[in-house]
DNA sequence: ATTTCACTGAACATATTGCCCAGCAGATTC
DNA sequence: GAATCTGCTGGGCAATATGTTCAGTGAAAT
C-alpha cells in the first residue's frame, strides 16, 4: 500500500501548482499521459487524494478570527453534541480525543466579541460539561502535507 | 468586500464538484463563461479561494494517527520553537494561542507507538516547557467550509 | 446626460481530454 | 522454460474546453 516514488512526484507538483492539467503532469514528471491518469485515477479511490475542493480563507470571507474549544461532554451526550456541533457553520472542525468524554474543535467567528456568540451557541447545548477556549494569534505553519509526502514516498512503502 | 450570493454557489459547486471546468460551472450556474471566469478569478486575487491543492489523507499515506498537542514555550523561544517545528513532517499544522506562550499543533504518526517518536522529536527541544498531547479517537466534522460559506453569501456582504 | 462597471453571447485558434490501441519490459506463476 | 500479468509507452482520434477578444446591454454612480 501507500505511496512509490513517482506519486510522491505527482502530489507534491499537484499541491504546488493544482490547475496543471494531466498532459502537463506527464510532461513534468517526464511519463507518459496514461500513467499519470492512471496513478492520479488509483490515488482517488485509494483514497489517498481525497478531493480536489478549493481552500477558502475563512478570514476573507469575514471570519478573521480563529479559536480551538476543548469541550467536556457529559457520558453518553457524545452523540447529540456531535449532531448539536454539526449544526453551527461556525465550526469548522470537530474531533473526539482520549480523555474523558472530550473534544476539541476549531472555530472562526467574525471578531473576537462575535467569538462569545459562537461559543455561547457552542455550548450553549445540554451535555456539554465545560469548554475551554483558545484563541489564535498566529499560524506559523498553516496545514500542510507536503512534507509529509515526501517522507512517506522516500519510505517508497 | 466578501463574497456575494453568485460567489457563494460558485464555492459550494466548486467544493461539491472540483474537477468541473469553468464552461460547466457556468452551465450549471446558469450565467456566462466569462462571468465565472471573472468571479474565479477575483475570488483568488481576493485571497479567498487559496488554492486548489489536492486534499491528502494522511492515514491513506500510513499516518493513521491523529493527535493534538498544547505546547509550552520558554518566553522569547518562539520563533526558533517555530522553525523547530517547521523542520518536523509530521506536524501539518502550527498555532499560537492566547495564555502565556501556547502553541497548539497538530501530529500525524504511523502508530500510537510511533507518537511516541514524534512527540519526543517535538519536545525535544530547547524552549519547550511542558506538552499535553490528545490523540484524536473520532473525526466526527471533518475540516469543512461549505456551511460557512452559505452562511456568508446570505449575510450578502 | 455621461461614465463606469459587470454581465452577455459570440467568435476563433489552440490545447486538452477521454478513449482507443499495439508494443514492450519486468515480475510472477505454472 | 513458457505463459500470464501488470504497468508503462507512444501514438492516433473525435469531442470538448480553454484563453482571448469583441461588441452590445443594462444598471448604478457621477
């Protein structure tokens, strides 16, 4: 399973240029078009490339504020609090961690006023205990993959 | 600024359908090539679409193991932590959050044993006080932007 | 009344796509 | 050793999309 040398090539020029087509792929990597198309089509339903959805800046859309919530959820709540979670736009991400019946997710809200709003909604929900909140001042290292690409494609696993 | 109504379903299209050309999403949206072209073109410059990189799944690449760790930094060891951190794969991303000098990251690791590894390369550094990892259990909401866009296209700004 | 702006609808040459195929090399199986 | 698989090559084809330009239209601003 997992990733040779060449898709360790094809992602890594994939998520520094993404609009480049497959024949322009192929002419990059120096391969043929079919293998290109072939690997890009196995990455996909392997599931390693997930999608290709575009990443929107929450900041441009009016959402300059960012904040991770731990939440502590009282026993056997988890379901509803995750159906509660789901419902608010204003969380972008949510995950279920070892400790207790804990969470943390990510949130954006318009100002750091609005982010009392948001939290109040978030927790605002019968089964959440208590919620911890931290705001981001800066990102130094903003998602990435691309490292990890590679190590894994030099792994050649 | 922001985004208006026509803004907001060319981002939800493009997040539902990414590989769908500009002549399709003009289709469907039932206005002119060049518009979308337009549109497209203004929301990059805009900054709110970033990119089109491929979404990559860690766990697909034999990085199954999520967790978040809170790290606590020496006062004035910042910014060599930071580029510390930036030399590690296996940290996608990076914040630094409110009280005292936190920083939040998230790890990716092959097993719950070889987080062990990772975390002890990321603590082992000069600067680093104190870290509280939470290994992630469940994804309930993964990273997604689509409701806040709906959300901001309504409020029309 | 005039200017500005975004959108339309069309045209054109060029490039890319999806799909087909035959051939080839290396590895695996019998 | 022979047969079979698998992945890659390199090519050809029709269909489609792209980048670009243009003139015309309507609405809003000056």
């Amino acid at each position: 399973m997992a990733i040779d040398h060449l898709d360790g090539r094809l992602l890594v020029l994939l998520a520094r240029e993404p609009r480049i087509g497959v024949l322009e792929m192929s002419r990059r990597l120096g391969v043929a078009r079919g293998t290109v198309q072939a690997r890009l089509d196995r990455l996909q339903s392997n599931g390693v490339i997930r999608g290709f959805g575009p990443q929107v800046d929450p900041a441009a859309l009016g959402y300059p504020v960012t904040a991770f919530a731990t939440l502590q959820i009282r026993q056997g709540q988890g379901t509803d609090v995750r159906a509660h979670l789901a419902t608010v736009p204003e969380v972008l991400e949510l995950h279920t961690t070892t400790g207790g019946g804990d969470m943390l997710c990510r949130l954006v809200a318009r100002s750091n006023a609005d982010l009392q709003r948001v939290i109040d909604r978030v927790v605002g929900f019968d089964g959440i205990v208590r919620a911890s909140t931290a705001i981001v001042m800066e990102n130094p290292v903003p998602l990435r993959i691309i490292p990890l690409v590679e190590q894994a494609a030099e792994d050649d696993d």
